[in-house]
C-alpha cells in the first residue's frame, strides 16, 4: 500500500508550491516518482459501451502491439524512476503474449508498485501464478454492474461467470502470494449506479485491498451515451457513506469522490500529473521529444532541463500554476 500512501499524502497536502517542491526534491536526489502506465497492445477483447473501443473511428486507428525485443530497451530508458508501472491503462493487456516478461523487467529495475488493469475475463489460474511470482503485486479489475444481467449488457461480451471465476483465481493467489493486492474500478452512470449496494454482498468472500467508484466520462463516440448524474448525485451521499463504512469494516480503502467533488467536477490534486504520469504505447511513448530508444529519463532531464522546470513552477504565479490543471475529477481516499 506503498503507493496508495503516497496518493494520500498528496491529497492532504493543500498547497500546490509545496506539491511541486517536493517533487522537486524527489526530482534532484534520483528518487522514484514517474507513475507509468503503459499498453502493451492496442487491443481489447470485450465492448464496454462506456469505452472507446464501441467508437468505430477511433478503434480503426487503434492498432499495434509493443515489440518484445524492445522491452528491455523501454525498462532501461524509463523504470529506474518509476514508484508504480501501471500494465494496461485503456486496453486490455491479458492479450498481450510475454506479460511475464514485463513484470520481470519491472522487478529487475526495483518498481515499488507492479500493477495490471484487466476485466478479468481472460485470467487462467496457473498464468496469474506466474505472473505473481514474477513479482506482479496489484490486480485492477475493471467493473461496470453487480448482477449479471447488468455487467453483460455494459461490458459487451464480457461474461459475469468468468469474470466472478477470475476473481475467485486472484482470491486463491493472495493466499498463496499474501503482498499482492486487489483493486475494483467501479465505473458508474445512471444505469448502474444503485447496483453499487450490492457490493459488499457479491464479493463478501473475497479479499478486496482497494475499491473506487468513479462517475462515467465521455470517450468518444460510444455506445453509452449518457452522462448525466441528475438522478445520481440526491442519493450519492448515502450510498457514498455506506461504502465507506462498508471499506472501513472490511480494512479496504475507498478511493471516490465527494458530492462536492462530484458536482463541480474539477481537481487541483493534477497539480503534479503532467510531470509524474508516463503514458507510453505502441504508438506512443511519453514526450514526443524524447529518444527512448538512445536515452534514459535522467539524460533526458539534463537535455531538457526537466528539473529547472519544476523549480520554476513553484514560484510561479498561481494562475500560471492553474494552467497545470487539466479538469480531471477530484478523489478523496480513506
């Protein structure tokens, strides 16, 4: 829980110029604090309505799959300085061949934090075990209804049973491997929303670390369209607080937001997202300017001055501090 430490103190941290100093300090002592997350392969398996992959134009340019004869070059060049390496941020990376051979580059460089964000509907026991022993130690499944009727007609394709036998598979491995951890992404929208309830009741048997529920976001043209949290936010607050106490009761930390947060969806938490969040692809690899495949991140911050741009941030104006925001929406962690 390393990692989820570290997003708290962020959160209880107020001041935007202490936020940037510290990452400033963390910065010059060669310490970790890039937060990368990368997609092994364009792809994925299912059709969640809520989720690009239903906007056909968008799907028709999203194609590749990361060589594996350079993945020794992407850990050289950017995991030294990584505090989490997040595999599979908006496809899915089970479809990926040499998953082991991530993990295990990511244990090689000493990642604190070694996750995966599935929709479980592919995970076979004895490969999850493999990756474990690799050193993978967070499962994020993607979640989109309780009931099985729900869950299928959201996550198109995907398959209830298979999803509850997958997390039954991770259920058995936190036995077996006591540090991996397991997280829930609840995404919710009108349709789902109430089914948020039920939560505690169809995995009382299993061993949830973490749980966030978070409010639908336009991707696109999808197949879900709506986004509205009229109906919504009058019953958020109760449902928010019998989740909480719920997560208390279980020793799970809830990650959601507020009502406050929720109606003005805005954040300053993204103060230092721009300098610690790593998005790298197929088709993409972090800043546009940097050679990865003939430089590491600390070259790369000595050609660029990266530091000296931190520094400059913390006595900049506030408005130009504000320009840092980038809307997205404010959680709170307990």
């Amino acid at each position: 829980m390393k990692y989820y430490n570290l997003l708290k103190l962020n959160h209880f941290i107020k001041n935007d110029r202490i936020k940037l100093l510290g990452l400033y300090i963390l910065h010059v002592l060669n310490k970790r604090y890039l937060a990368v997350h990368f997609d092994p392969v364009n792809a994925c398996n299912l059709r969640c309505k809520m989720c690009y992959f239903t906007d056909k134009d968008y799907v028709k340019k999203l194609k590749g799959v990361f060589p594996e004869n350079e993945l020794p070059i992407f850990a050289k060049a950017i995991l030294k300085r990584a505090v989490k390496l997040q595999i599979g941020c908006g496809t899915e990376p089970t479809l990926y061949k040499n998953l082991e051979k991530i993990i295990l580059l990511a244990t090689q460089y000493k990642v604190p934090n070694i996750s995966m964000t599935t929709n479980a509907n592919t995970i076979e026991k004895e490969t999850l075990f493999k990756w474990c022993e690799a050193g993978l130690n967070e499962i994020t499944i993607s979640l989109h209804g309780t009931k099985k009727a729900t869950y299928e007609e959201m996550m198109g394709k995907g398959n209830f049973d298979r999803f509850m036998q997958s997390v039954s598979y991770i259920s058995d491995a936190k036995k077996t491997f006591p540090d991996l951890q397991l997280r829930i992404n609840y995404t919710f929208n009108e349709d789902n929303f109430d089914e948020l309830k039920d939560f505690g009741t169809v995995f009382k048997d299993l061993s949830v670390d973490v749980l966030q529920i978070r409010p639908i976001v336009k991707m696109g043209n999808t197949a879900y369209s709506n986004f509205s949290m009229e109906q919504i936010i009058p019953k958020y607050e109760a449902l928010h607080t019998q989740l909480k106490k719920d997560c208390k009761t279980n020793n799970t930390l809830f990650i959601a937001p507020e009502i406050s947060q929720l109606q003005k969806q805005v954040s300053n938490s993204s103060i230092v997202y721009n300098y610690t969040y790593c998005y790298i692809s197929p088709t993409a690899f972090w800043q546009e300017d940097f050679d990865w495949k003939n430089e590491n991140f600390n070259t790369y911050s000595r050609r660029t001055n990266y530091g000296l741009g931190i520094l400059k941030m913390v006595f900049a104006s506030k408005k130009k501090i504000n320009t840092l925001l980038n809307g997205k929406l404010k959680y709170s962690i307990s």
